[in-house]
C-alpha cells in the first residue's frame, strides 16, 4: 500500500516518496520541523491508512544551566 495522503492530510510529493520508501524499507521516518506544521497529524493519518496502532508519547525536554 503506497500512502498518498488523505482525506485529513494532503502530502508533497516529496514527503509521499520518503513515507513510501520508510513503508516498504520497514524502517522509522524522522519527521522534523516548526510546532503546528502537520508532524503529529502526519504520524496519526499514516498509522490510519496503514490500520495501524499509533503509540503517543509525549516528552517535555528540560535543560539545565551550568
């Protein structure tokens, strides 16, 4: 099955081609880029045109001064 986005989430042809090509490799895709620009939404409609489990975890990083 090759994702072409969906009804939720309209995807470049060049980030079509690198889902398709971590699909059929079965290896992870790192998404990365500004809050808001569609990663998380990405990650939940692939998992659904997949019928998919998705596992959420959320990480709130924290740094310390030296």
């Amino acid at each position: 099955m090759l994702f072409q986005g969906t009804e939720n989430y309209i995807v470049s042809k060049d980030l079509s081609i690198a889902v398709n090509a971590a699909i059929s490799l079965q290896k992870p895709l790192l998404i990365k880029g500004e809050p808001g620009t569609g990663k998380t939404l990405l990650a939940f409609e692939i998992a659904k045109a997949l019928n998919k489990k998705i596992i959420t975890w959320h990480v709130k990083s924290t740094t310390t001064a030296q």
